[in-house]
C-alpha cells in the first residue's frame, strides 16, 4: 500500500495530478486549499520542475475495481481526512470536496462550534450527513486539541511508532496516551497494555 510519494507534478486539474516518481506518473487527488500545484508556465520549464519536487503523504483508496490515491501536504491532514471518512455516509471524494472548502481548522472549528452552515455550503454534503459529522467528530476533535505531542519523549515517539506499524492510526492511539500507567517502563510493556486497552 502507497503511503508516501514525493516527486514533480507532470499534470494538473482542479482537483487531481500527476506526480511524477522517477519516471512513473500517479495520479492524485488533491483538495484545492492545498498549495501542491503549479503554474503552466512552470510545468513546460524542466528546470523549474527539478526545483519544485513535492512530497504528499497518500492515502490509498482501494475498492474492487479500482485504487485511487489521495495526497496530503501533512500527516495532520491525512489524519484528519481519516477521521472525515470514518463518518458513516462520508466517502473519500466527499472527504476531499469538505477539505478543498476550507482549511482544517476553519472545519475544525465549525465541527467544535455545532455551526452546520459552513458544511452544508459544499456540494453533496445535506444537513443529515453534516449533523452526522459534527455528532461523531466533535468529541475526538476535542480528545486531540487537548493532547500536546511536542512534550512526547523518544520512548513515547518510539511506542506510537510501534503502534502504527501494527496497524493502529495515530487519531486512535492519542487518546490513551495520557492513561499509561506511569510504572510502565519498556516499549514492549506499553504496547501489551495498549492491545488489551483496544481490544
């Protein structure tokens, strides 16, 4: 599964491109708040091009018939698209069109607010499915403003990693990391107790 990708922008639409990575050309779909394009000018000058190599963090949308990617300029990004299209009735596409309205935290703060407006200005997104998304994600847009990764030691950053490469996202393990248990030393103790936690 593709979840990093840097390289040139070779192409662009309004909402996808095409990120060329030594050689091979993936396309992209990104929102339109997001500052990773490029002018015409810019994309016939190769020169210009070698300067303006981009990294996207992607999120990979796999269904029967096809695999689509979406790019993010940072990882909160990602997480937070994550936790747009964990919202029943919410689906990648709808995901991004909510993220090329407005910036995360414009969206953020409607969603902590209970303002329904600035939602149901974007195309496809009705009053049920913006209550839906303000109902789930107020309280875990709330667990994350209150949890402050920058005081995070090296043996905390070192177990988060631990938990991602199992499988879990960083929007599921933040809200226990404030109940560890203070006697639990190692990586590995931490981990056990996080499992049991998550079951």
């Amino acid at each position: 599964m593709i979840s990093y990708l840097k390289g040139k922008i070779k192409y662009q639409t309004s909402n996808w491109i095409i990120l060329d990575v030594h050689g091979v050309g993936y396309k992209i779909y990104v929102s339109k708040c997001q500052s990773v394009k490029v002018s015409k000018k810019e994309l016939k000058n190769s020169d210009t091009l070698t300067r303006d190599t981009i990294e996207l963090f992607i999120y990979n949308h796999i269904r029967e018939d096809r695999s689509e990617l979406y790019g993010f300029k940072t990882m909160d990004e990602l997480h937070f698209f994550e936790l747009l299209i964990g919202v029943n009735g919410v689906g990648p596409k709808m995901g991004m069109n909510i993220l090329s309205k407005a910036d995360i935290e414009q969206i953020k703060k409607a969603i902590l607010s209970n303002d329904i407006t600035l939602l149901t200005a974007i195309g496809g997104v009705g009053k049920k499915i913006a209550s839906k998304i303000i109902i789930e994600l107020k309280n875990k847009l709330g667990s994350l403003e209150d949890v402050d990764l920058s005081n995070l030691d090296g043996e905390s950053n070192e177990f988060v990693d631990a938990m991602s490469a199992l499988g879990y996202k960083k929007t599921e393990i933040i809200p226990y990391l404030s109940k560890l248990p203070t006697d639990l030393k190692s990586t590995q103790e931490k981990v056990r107790w996080m499992l049991k936690q998550m079951k």
